[in-house]
C-alpha cells in the first residue's frame, strides 16, 4: 500500500523558494536523514555483530581479544561440537520441543481463531455480545497475570509438567480472533454464503471449501504472529516446566547463564552457540513471511 | 434440511397463520447455532485457560495455609478472607518493586516511543529505493528471540568478555553496567534495542497512510520538512502513538524476562523481588511455595494495571481533543 502514494522527493517542493528556511531544509534533510539511518541500522545489527565474530572464538580469545573483530583462528566448529554434544545432545530435545511447541501452538491456534472469527462475522446467536467483549477486554489483561493462576489451576488438575501446560494456553489468542474477524467482515460477502446455502450446501462444506480457501492471508498472518510469540515465551514454561528434557530453546539458554554463577564450568562459548542456533529458525520464518506479519502488525495497530 | 428451504423472504410473504413466521425465525435461529459452533471451540478454551484461572486465583487469595495441631500432616489452608491482601498492601518488597518498575516504565516508555517515532519519520523520508532495505534492517532486533537479545546484551555488558567495557575504558570512564545506578540505563537499552524496530514499523504503517497532498501545501506555504514532520505528521498519528505507548507501558509493568537474566549476572544488585512479576514468581516457587499469597499478589498486580492503563488512557485522550 505505502508504495501507491508517489511520494514527492524531499528537496523537490522547496526548488525555486527563496526564504531561508525552505533552502535551509532542503539542503540538510537529505544527509540528516541518511546519517540518521545509518546510525540507527549500526544501533540495530552491532549487537548480533558481537555475537557473530564471538561464536567463532575459543573460550580463551573470547576473554582477551576484541570483541569487535575475529580471532587468530576460527573456533566455531569446535563450539558447536560442545554444543550440540552438551548432556548428550540435549540442546536438539530443546530445539525439537520449542518447534513442537510453536508449531503445534500456531497451527491449533490459527485454525480455533479462524473459525471463531467466522463465527462471530456471520452468525447472529445468543451470547455473541458477551463473546465479543470478552474478547474485547481480554486485549487489555496482561498475559502475564494469568500465568500463576493458570499454574495453579493446571497444578490442580497434574497438568503442570507436561506438554499441554504450555500448548493449551497458546491455543488461545483474542487477538487473532479480532484478527479473522476484521479480515472476514471485510472480504467474505454474504451473498456468496447465501447463494450457497440456497444451493444446498451444509454449513461445515461452507466454511471449508469456501470461506478458508479465501484467507490464506488472515491465516498466515495469525501463523506467523502466534509463533513469534510462542517462541519467544519464556514466562509460562519456566512456570509450568520443571524436568529439563520438557524445556524450550530459551529454558535451556537460560539455564547456562544460571551455571555460569554456581560452577567451575563455564558454559559462555556454548551458550554464544545455541544463541546463534536459536535465531536461525525465527529468523527465517519471519524472513519468508514478512508480507504477513507485517501486515497483521499494520492491522492490530490501525484498528486495535 | 434448512439448507433446502426456499428463500425467508418468500416463505415470510406467505400468512397462513399465525405461525407463519416462526419458521423464518427458528431458520435463522438454527443457523445461528450452527455458526455458534465455530467459536465453540476458542470459547472453550478461553473460558478454561482465561476466566477459569482468573477465578481460580480470586478464589485462592482467601485462603491462608495453616498448620493444625502439631501440624505433622502438613498445613492446611483455610478460610480467611481478605487477609491475604491485607497482607499485600502492607507487603513493603512487594510495593518497592512496584514503584521501581513504575518509575522506570514512565522514563523508559516515552524514550522508545520518541525513539521509534524518529525512526519512522527517518524511514518515512529516506528515499523509495533505500525504503526497504533500512526497514529490514531495523526491524533485524524484533527477528531475534526474546532470550537470546537478552543474553547477547548481558555478555556485551559484562567486564570479562563485553566490548562495551572496553570502548568506555578508552574514553577514560569505569563503567560498571551491574552497578546500582547503572543498571537501570542498562536494561532501558535492552528494552529500547528489543522493542524501538516493531513500533517502528506500527507507526511507519500510519505514516505511510498519511494523505502526501497534505505536505505538499505545507511545503507551499514555506514549513520546513522539520516542521511537517512534527505539526503534521506526529499529530496525524498521535491515535496510533497512543495505542502503542499504552501496549508498551502495560508490557513493561509486567517486567519479568530480562531482570531474571541480570540477575544471574548481578545477583546483589537485581534482587529476588526486583519487580512485582518477580516476586509472585518467586512466593510461588522459592518462598515456601505460598500460592495463596502469591495469588493474591496476581490480582493486585492486575488491579494496580488496569487503573494505570486507564488513568494513561484517559488523560492521553483528553489532551489530544
């Protein structure tokens, strides 16, 4: 969309003006704002620099040479090979768990959130109001709030410690039904839903052969948003997991900065590792879809 | 066999009797139904993993656990009231850590917003062809798992492997980014590098929706491109700067992740009850696993919350009309 306006170039509308302060701005806002850029993308990618040139280091250059260039010789092979060797390849059950975990988490939810979205853009029944604004409010509570009554309430049912503490909470997300919801209104007419019930469809072919095919952009966009965010969770497992065979990705990077202070071994080059390897799959899940989380946030903000 | 009905309309024109549109009715009400279902299965699961916990807890908040007769067989809880809050508006930690987190979300939270604002209107003046590479480019911070920029900023700031440290030492300064004073500062531009690139991208998503013929007669009227930038850009956002602050402010409330981070790197200095997120999780799970007070903590951390997002959401509003 931001490609349809023709912007007018910066500079341009003050050609031909005489008064200082359109030459003035003219003149500077071009470099100000390519300095300003560029100081903000090195404010951006520095950090990550950091951690690329010290994942190639061993354990003794890391402590005593720059951390802005390279080592004298390249580490990194051998500090994979401690990570992923790490209490017999633990750091794989992380990986494994927090892909289980998001995907699982993502893909349940966008599916719940779409047919909810559905629900309440084209259904009247009793109840919807109250549906709708408990959705409503629900953007406001703090998730974070909910997660000790929640381990209460699971701890209650021997629920905590297992898989489903951390997936059935994921599985639910006002937003994303907000999300559908807004999409669908938009650009499910009801004449379509009419005419095929008129020819005699029955409401689950509806919604499956006719409706779905036609939000492969809402349902992307929740995918994306709904990973992130489980992937990125941190508060709810170390709440609800306590073996650490059940940990996520972050658990596990978490419990090396915890042995750094109650050990001899130093876990920091195998910690700067599996903080490489953790970026990988977000990174190039957000980079494939970018269209669509992009998208969702532009949504969230405008309507929200 | 609803779906083979003829049209409501027609079968509504035909009076045959007084019942005649009690078809058209239950028809309708039918489907309703029908489509009832489809959220039936996110309303369920929102009843059990929202409301029913928040409920769990209100209910757990009245009890106290206490030990009867020799207390041999464990304690027990039992009924107490509002004991328990009580308890917590006297709890002296537990407010501290509240003021602390107060205190650093009114400095920290308009920092990012002016931060990310100035990134927009950067972005949104760059020329077209640079446009995407820089948003990528800034946006590289909110690809990066939550844990992981903590960790990264945490070695950065340590004295035995930071280069930050180092880069101070030349200029002649001793930094201790662990420090008491320091640490503040430090976190804010942990929370700053997480969070300055999705606001951005919010509110150069509003920018970008901005009519350009508005600037186009700012400009022949002689306003420098300063001035468009903050008399009509910043105020044709201003709903989305809100929104955005209010989100970030009731994040940053519930600060949890990354003081827990700089606590296995400064463990003096952040303290088990650092913030109120803290401390629940630490009466839960270190303090004797007191849940009753824990949950009674929960729900006066979300009172507290909610009343600062009105009070914020009611004066923002007012001094923008």
């Amino acid at each position: 969309m931001a490609q349809q306006f023709m912007k007018p170039r910066y500079g341009k509308a003050a050609d031909g003006s005489s008064t200082a302060a359109r030459s003035r701005a003219s003149k500077w806002s071009r470099p100000g704002v390519l300095i300003g850029l560029v100081l903000l993308t090195f404010y951006s990618i520095a950090p990550l620099w950091w951690l690329v040139v010290s994942v190639t280091k061993s354990r003794v250059e890391l402590y005593n040479s720059s951390g802005l260039w390279f080592g004298s010789q390249n580490h990194i092979v051998e500090n994979f090979r401690q990570l992923f060797t790490y209490e017999d390849g633990i750091f794989f059950r992380w990986m494994g768990n927090s892909i289980l975990y998001a995907g699982v988490g993502a893909i349940v939810c966008t599916v719940i959130s779409i047919a909810a979205g559905y629900s309440l853009s084209k259904f009247e029944f009793p109840g919807k109001k109250i549906e709708m604004a408990l959705v409503m409010v629900s953007f406001l509570v703090p998730t974070a709030l909910l997660t000790l009554p929640l381990y209460l309430l699971f701890a209650g049912m021997h629920l905590t410690n297992t898989v489903w503490a951390v997936l059935i909470p994921s599985f639910v997300n006002a937003f994303d039904v907000y999300l559908a919801k807004e999409y669908i209104d938009g650009t499910v007419p009801d004449e379509l839903l009419e005419a095929a019930r008129v020819d005699g469809a029955g409401e689950l072919r509806i919604f499956g052969q006719i409706v779905v095919p036609m939000l492969s952009t809402p349902a992307a966009t929740i995918f994306i948003l709904t990973f992130v965010l489980q992937w990125n969770n941190f508060y709810l497992p170390i709440t609800m997991l306590r073996g650490s065979d059940k940990w996520t990705l972050a658990l596990g990077l978490y419990s090396f900065m915890q042995t750094k202070q109650s050990s001899l071994f130093d876990p920091t080059t195998i910690a700067l590792a599996g903080s490489v390897v953790s970026i990988i799959p977000l990174a190039v899940v957000m980079i494939l879809m970018q269209r669509f989380w992009r998208s969702g946030v532009a949504l969230g903000a405008v309507k929200g | 066999m609803t779906n083979t009905m003829t049209k409501p309309s027609e079968v509504a024109q035909e009076p045959q009797n007084n019942r005649a549109m009690n078809p058209v009715a239950a028809w309708h009400r039918h489907r309703g139904l029908k489509g009832a279902l489809f959220s039936l299965p996110f309303f369920a699961l929102f009843l059990f993993s929202f409301i029913l916990p928040f409920l769990y807890a209100l209910w757990e908040s009245l009890f106290v656990l206490k030990y009867s007769g020799l207390g041999l067989d464990g304690p027990h809880p039992r009924f107490a009231g509002l004991t328990q809050y009580a308890r917590a508006f006297r709890d002296a930690a537990f407010w501290s850590g509240m003021g602390r987190v107060a205190l650093f979300t009114c400095v920290a939270t308009p920092l990012i917003m002016a931060f990310a604002a100035v990134e927009a209107l950067l972005l949104d003046a760059a020329k077209r062809s640079a446009k995407k590479a820089y948003r990528f480019l800034l946006l590289v911070p909110y690809m990066v798992p939550t844990i992981v920029s903590t960790l990264v900023w945490v070695y950065l700031y340590s004295p035995d492997i930071g280069p930050l440290k180092r880069f101070f030492a030349l200029l002649g300064f001793s930094v201790d980014f662990f420090s008491p004073q320091l640490l503040w500062v430090s976190m804010a531009n942990l929370l700053l590098w997480v969070n300055v690139g999705f606001n951005m991208l919010i509110m150069y998503g509003s920018l970008t929706a901005i009519d350009p013929s508005l600037y186009e007669s700012a400009r022949i009227d002689g306003a420098s491109e300063l001035r468009i930038a903050w008399s009509i850009k910043l105020p044709m956002i201003r709903g989305t700067l809100l929104l955005t602050g209010l989100l970030s402010m009731i994040g940053m409330l519930q600060l949890f992740d990354q003081p827990l981070l700089f606590r296995s790197a400064s463990p003096q200095t952040v303290t088990a009850n650092f913030t109120p997120i803290m401390t629940i999780y630490n009466y839960t799970f270190s303090a004797g696993g007191d849940y009753n007070y824990a949950a009674a903590l929960s729900v006066v951390l979300a009172l507290v919350i909610a009343a600062i997002s009105a009070v914020v959401y009611g004066v923002t509003n007012r001094k923008g009309k």
